[in-house]
C-alpha cells in the first residue's frame, strides 16, 4: 500500500472505529503520565494499527470475530512477527471482552505501557 493511501486509510478507520476500540480509545486518550501516549490506527510499515505507543513501542490490536478465522489468524501472526522484528510489541485485546469490562481492560493496557516503560 502506498504511503498516501494508508493516510486516507488510517483518517477512515479514525473516523469509522468499531464500539470496542471507541470505549478502549475513550480511556487511553491523552497523556497518561511519563510521556506514554497512545495514538489510533497509526501507520507503520504495511499495516496500520489500532492503537500505538511510540515512547514504549506497544501495539494494541482489537481483535474482533473475524480474528477467528484461520486466515486471518494467519495474517496476525505474519503482521505480528514483522512488529517484533521491528522492535514492536503486539498485544492483543478480543473485542467482546473488551465490551464487558472496558475499564478493567484500558486499566491493564495503561499498566502494560508502564512496565515496558520501566524495562526500557
């Protein structure tokens, strides 16, 4: 995908985010302290991911029913594979679950940039 493409597609997915990555991004918004802050549908590469914390190098997937899929789960594994040869942590949150506890699950997120941040 050409650069000026993933920008028009990045700006959509922005504007057209699932219920579950608006309730996570509603809670990660911002600063959060010791200069972690989170960006959505960011482009890096091939890919443009849900979230992503430059300072730490931490990728939040939103994994919503068609992660199931056995091609899809194939294509993560490829994608992830790439992140963590770039330095990159992938982690991965299933949407549904994200719905049913949305702060217990923004709260780990939070806590999961902050010990990257103090392994650094």
């Amino acid at each position: 995908m050409r650069a000026d493409a993933k920008i028009v597609t990045a700006r959509r997915l922005r504007k057209d985010m699932t219920k579950p990555e608006v309730w996570l991004w509603m809670r990660i918004r911002g600063d959060l302290g010791d200069g972690l802050r989170f960006r959505r549908q960011h482009a890096i590469g091939q890919y443009i991911l849900d979230f992503y914390c430059a300072k730490v190098r931490l990728a939040i997937e939103v994994d919503g029913e068609i992660h199931t899929h056995a091609e899809q789960h194939v294509h993560d594994e490829i994608r992830d594979e790439w992140l963590k040869e770039q330095g990159i942590k992938t982690h991965r949150i299933i949407a549904r679950d994200l719905l049913e506890a949305p702060d217990e699950i923004a709260q780990g997120v939070i806590a999961l940039a902050r010990q990257r941040l103090m392994d650094l």
